[in-house]
C-alpha cells in the first residue's frame, strides 16, 4: 500500500508495509503530478546537476523537472520534441524514446536517445532498427536542437521495450558502447 501527500509544491510518497528492514525504506520520493504534466508517467531518462541546478527528464516525452534542494521540484521546459526524420531511409515522426542524459566536453547538455519507432527502420529494415542519435540543448536547457547527431544504427533481433544502450565519449571524440 502507498501513502501519498502533497505539501505545496513537494509530492511525498511513502510505502506502507513496504518489505525489508526499516531503514531502507523511503522517506521522500519524487514523484508525479510534477515530471508528468507533458505525456505520462515513465522512467526516469537522466539525471544531472547544471549549473548548480539539478534537473531530471523522463520519457517519452522527455519531461523536465528541476530542483535546487532536491526535495522542492519544479516543471521545466521538456527536453527533445518529436521531429520527422529520416535518416538513411527510415520515417519517423514518434517521441524520442527514454534514453540518457550527458555532457559533453565543452559543458554541453545533450540527450541520448534512439526513437521509439519509425515506419519504417533504416535500410530497410525493421521499424524498430533506427539510429541511436543526441541531441544538445541550449545552455540553460530551455531549447534543444532540432538537427540529430547520428551517433548509430540500433538494430536488433525483435523489438525492445527499453533503450539498451548507455554510451559515452572519450577523450579521442568518439562515442563507445557496450552491447
């Protein structure tokens, strides 16, 4: 069972009867109405602190929440918009699927993210092969770009529910991924 408060502007959220020993157990907890004002509740797509604000994007639709305490949060403008693409031969015009959030060397915030579908995937192939692609936001996170960096085709066997892939830059300026 779950108890939920709202004290102004913080949503507190504590578990009754939750498993395990009692200090594990949360005590403050972020949670809607706050981040969800844009398009559901959905995982938590990155975290980071900029500028001495800390910010967190979920998604799809890449909600925006940002605190300076960490305990009151406030809407923020949503990060990557749905824009029709079309690289090497996919369409499409869905939300970015939940992926991750980075900084780039020069300080740049930029979200990671493959889309959650297309009609078709690139060269041809399934609707769910398209590309892992960033896109960077201004630097106080109020407008993000419309111009995708292509980092690579994400093709799997069948269709994932989730973005598998977490990457990350090295000092060479290439991006690296486990799979």
């Amino acid at each position: 069972m779950k108890l939920a408060l709202r004290f102004g502007g913080l949503f507190v959220s504590a578990a009754l009867g939750f498993p395990g020993p009692e200090h594990l157990h949360p005590t403050i907890h972020f949670a809607p109405p706050v981040v969800s004002e844009q398009a559901g509740w959905h995982d938590i797509a990155g975290a980071l602190t900029h500028k001495g604000v800390h910010h967190i994007f979920q998604g799809p639709g890449w909600n925006h929440a940002f605190s300076r305490d960490l305990v009151h949060w406030a809407s923020g403008p949503p990060g990557p918009a749905p824009i029709h693409e079309t690289y090497a031969g996919m369409d499409s015009n869905t939300v970015p699927c939940s992926g991750f959030i980075t900084k780039d060397v020069d300080g740049t915030v930029c979200a990671g993210f493959r889309q959650c579908g297309s009609s078709r995937g690139v060269a041809g192939g399934h609707p769910w092969d398209v590309p892992l692609e960033l896109r960077c936001a201004d630097a106080d996170l109020q407008t993000w770009s419309q111009h995708p960096e292509y980092l690579f085709n994400v093709s799997f066997w069948r269709a994932l529910p989730y973005d598998p892939a977490r990457p990350w830059r090295e000092d060479d300026g290439n991006w690296y991924m486990l799979l």
